[in-house]
C-alpha cells in the first residue's frame, strides 16, 4: 500500500512494489538474517538504555540526524502519528514537518520523503493535502507511490482528480496503489475510472479497483472479488505467501459487507464453516450476521 496495501499497516507503509509481490533469492537470505539479527540486537539496547521518544524528538533527527538517522526517525515518526493520541496539538510542529518534507527533496535517501509522506498522510492533517499533491506532480518513480498512498490516507474527495491519472500509469505498482486510494478516498465521481481497472493486466490494480469500488457500494467488481475469496485462486500465484492469501480474503470479505450480493453472501458462509484461518471465518460470521 500496499489494501495490505490494502489495509494501513502501521508497522511499515512503505509503499510495496504491488500488493503482495515478494520476491526474495535465496543467496540473500542469510546476509539478511544476520542484517536483521544486528538490528533487533541494536533495537534491545536502544529500548534498554533509551527514554521514551516524543515526536517532537523524532523530527529534529529528521532535520539534523545522519542519512540513516534521518530515514529511521522519519519512519518512527510515521508509526506514531498513525495513533490519534500521540498527534501533537502544537500546530508549529506540522509547519515543521511541511519544512523537513520541503527539504527532504535533496535528500540522497528517497527513505527519507516516502516516510515523511507518510508520517503526513497518517497524521490525517488537511494542511498536507496541497503540499503532497505539489509533490506528485514532481515526484520521481521512487516516491510517486509513497505520496499516492499519502494522499489517499487524508481521504480529501477533491483529490481524487489529481490520482486518476495514475491509473493508467505504466507502471503496474503505481496503479495499484492508485485504485487503493481512490477507495479510501470514496468520492463517487472516481467509480467509472476504476472499473476501467477491473480490466487491467496487473491482478493487483484488478483486486485493488474490486475492492474500492466495494467500499462504494458498486458491485461492478463482484467476479474478482469471489476470486479473491477462494484459495484455489490465490493459490495460483506463488509470490502469495498464506498469510497474504488470509490478508487479501478480509479485505474481500470487508468489501463484500458493503454490497451484500448473494453469491458473495454464499460464498462467506461457506467459508465460515470450511476457511482454515479462524480469522477469516469470525469476520465472514459477522458480516453474516450469525
């Protein structure tokens, strides 16, 4: 997102190159888990010797810390400012973020904007709106997702227009996650250009477009969505590991409650009974009603 990206993952938006590809070689694998050994060896000490952070602390690293300073505390900063309560009330300090993000353009690390973009978009902020939308407009490839997700997390109706463009982008990532904003957006005017992607070559801008266009009450995408809520299909895509199969059937069944079809209604209640995750069962039951 990337509805994993269909849903807002507050551990780590960074915007994904579509939905659920994951490709990963194996001669990376244990240079990766040493990587990440040493990490979570640096994160304990950290916790052990650290106080709790503000936000206000994170974004004066932001400003003045070293490259990796600067994209890890902007990262940690887009983790708070997806809870409500850790939003600070001065209004000083979102002028500040609008000047760290202004900034971050000559930043040798894209890192650095994608996780302030999304620091903004999480923040829920209107005051970022006509900044992140200046910024698409020059973004490069690395950060033209990032604030196309960002845009779509302040649900700004008046933004629409500025992403359907990017539908028809060439590359398949940016469409994607172009289709999940413009559902988290829900302005009605946006439904004709996202049943145009119920026709795209990449599945991910399909199942995105499906389950926007659910979560606006139109049944347009009902094929795709009773695909998404069958393994035999996911299956058919090795890069979907089970636990993103479970990920995009809520989103499914999520999208499904909005229009309550029949078959969809059938579907769920068989997987109610059959689903091996327990989790898609409970939310199937609840959108049943039993």
């Amino acid at each position: 997102m990337d509805h994993s990206e269909l849903k807002d993952d507050a551990e780590s938006d960074q915007p994904k190159e579509s939905f659920l590809k994951v490709i990963v070689h194996s001669f990376f694998v244990i240079p990766f888990l040493i990587a990440v050994f040493g990490l979570l060896l640096f994160a304990a000490m950290h916790l052990l010797t650290s106080e709790k952070r503000s936000a206000q602390d994170y974004l004066k690293d932001v400003k003045t810390g070293s490259e990796t300073k600067r994209w890890q505390s902007a990262f940690e900063l887009s983790k708070m400012l997806s809870n409500p309560k850790a939003l600070p009330e001065d209004s000083g300090f979102y002028q500040d973020m609008l000047s760290a993000f202004e900034q971050s353009r000559h930043d040798s690390s894209p890192l650095v904007r994608q996780y302030l973009a999304l620091a903004m978009g999480r923040s829920g902020k209107t005051i970022f709106v006509t900044p992140l939308i200046k910024a698409l407009k020059d973004a490069d490839d690395a950060n033209r997702p990032t604030i196309i997700y960002a845009l779509g997390m302040l649900k700004e109706p008046k933004t629409a227009g500025e992403i359907e463009p990017y539908l028809n982008d060439p590359d398949a990532r940016v469409r994607s996650i172009a289709a999940t904003a413009l559902g988290n957006i829900a302005n009605p005017a946006s439904k004709s250009a996202l049943k145009k992607v119920l026709n795209d070559p990449e599945p991910n801008a399909q199942w995105g477009a499906a389950i926007s266009l659910a979560g606006m009450g139109d049944d347009s995408g009902k094929t795709i969505l009773l695909k998404l809520l069958s393994r035999d299909y996911l299956a058919k895509f090795s890069e979907v590991d089970a636990g993103e199969q479970t990920q995009l059937m809520l989103a499914a069944v999520e999208a499904a409650a909005k229009i309550k079809d029949e078959d969809l209604m059938d579907r769920l209640t068989e997987l109610s009974k059959t689903d091996r995750n327990m989790k898609v069962r409970a939310q199937c039951l609840k959108v049943i009603g039993k």
